[in-house]
C-alpha cells in the first residue's frame, strides 16, 4: 500500500496536475484543505480522502515574518490518516511539487526494504517549464550536494512514533520517527539521483511576481548567483497546466 498525504490551501492553478500525478501510483491519497472547500470536489474526483482544517488563529494572507496555517498539525492529520490504511511507503510533496515520472518504474524496482527514507533533489524550476535554478553558488540550487534535498519516499516501519514539530510553521514533509523536534536523516538514509521532486511554483513566474512573498527578503536571493539550467521534458508528467501553457 503506497500512500500521499498532503496540505493544500489554494493552489487551484496545479492541484489537478498534482493529483493526476499521484494517483498514477498511489494506492489511497490524503489531503487536509486549508481554507481551500472549493477544491474538496476535485480532490474526490481523483479518489482522495479529503479532510478540512479549522485554523487555530485568524492567520493572514500574508505576513513577511508570522505564521500563516498550521502546517505542523495538518501534516500529522494527513499522515494519520493515512496511516489508517496500513501503508508500506509514503510519498511526499506539497500542493506544488510532484515527483518525475520516473517514480513509477522506481516504486516497482529500485526500493531496497533496508533504506528507511529516500531523498530527492528538490528542483525549483524558474520562469518557466524549460528552466530551473542550478549550479553550485545558489541556496535554491539542485545541483548542491548540501542543500535542496528533501524527504521523498518513506517506508513505515510498524512500531515508530512519527510525529512532525507542532510549534513550527515550517517543517519537513517526512515527520521524525523519533518523536517531535527530531530529524529523520540518518546514514542509512539515501539519497537518489531520480527521481526528483520538481518544484513548480516558480516557473509560474507572471503568478509568482504578483505574489507579496516574491519581495520579502527571504526571496531576494532567489535568482542571484543561480546557472539556469535546463529542464528535460521526461521530468514533466503528460498532463495539461493551463496556467502554465502546458498541454502536451
């Protein structure tokens, strides 16, 4: 049994895409909406358990430095209920990063039932579907070794207490099998060449630039010091995005 679970507030531009994605290799996908109800009927279109979150505080739309939702505590509502269904693996990504193709033949062939989690590169494509941010001197960029890996493929192991810290607001998609506040990586941990984890936000990037976040401090560096490099189009599912000009 493979399983996804997700958050998702908005993000209506890729949604479908994601959940066409996942749904090609995932047994049961879990999704908590916030302040999202108007994306409840899609989710169920494509099979997904569909779970809405009340928030705790009347969080803003934007605020550069505060909490906007309670991703602590609506990724563990995710993932419990995922965990109903006795999954073997997890597969992680949020609303707006889905994993290449290749995941399909890799969840059939390569899993090893010794390795705990697989990391992936996270790619963070920019400006369009063709590009993303590479090269060694850029903190958003695949290609280091060091940085932009993130928690893909989770193989449960019965007996474990996954939990994800509660008290932050921006977490790892993979909880901590060794309570709150504890990382998961561990040397045992691998982490892979493909699949990727492709990043789309960016890549919208008219959307990206009308959104206040794009001028905070903590993107201003987005594209500074960044190689852009090319993206092969086998790392793109054959799925349409309207936003994006996407209709293969």
């Amino acid at each position: 049994m493979i399983c996804h679970p997700f958050i998702c507030r908005g993000d209506e531009w890729i949604l479908e895409y994601h959940l066409r994605a996942y749904s090609s290799f995932c047994d049961k996908i879990v999704v908590v909406l916030d302040r999202s109800p108007q994306n409840e009927s899609l989710c169920r279109t494509y099979g997904a358990d569909v779970l809405n979150w009340t928030p705790r505080a009347a969080y803003p739309d934007f605020d550069e430095t505060g909490l906007l939702c309670d991703e602590g505590e609506m990724r563990q509502m995710a993932f419990d209920a995922c965990m109903k269904h006795s999954p073997n693996l997890m597969v992680f990504g949020d609303t707006d990063e889905v994993p290449t193709p290749d995941i399909v033949e890799f969840l059939k062939d390569g899993i090893d039932p010794a390795v705990d989690l697989y990391l992936a590169d996270w790619v963070n494509l920019v400006y369009s579907l063709r590009t993303a941010i590479g090269g060694q001197n850029s903190r958003w960029s695949f290609q280091k070794r060091t940085n932009n890996k993130k928690g893909l493929i989770l193989r449960v192991r019965k007996g474990r207490h996954y939990r994800y810290d509660k008290r932050l607001q921006h977490v790892r998609l993979e909880p901590s099998p060794g309570g709150e506040g504890n990382t998961i990586i561990r040397p045992a941990d691998h982490l892979l060449t493909q699949p990727k984890l492709i990043h789309y936000k960016y890549a919208a990037w008219e959307k990206w630039q009308a959104n206040p976040q794009s001028k905070t401090k903590a993107y201003a560096d987005l594209v500074t010091n960044a190689e852009i490099v090319p993206v092969w189009s086998d790392w793109l599912w054959p799925y349409p995005i309207p936003d994006l000009g996407w209709n293969p």
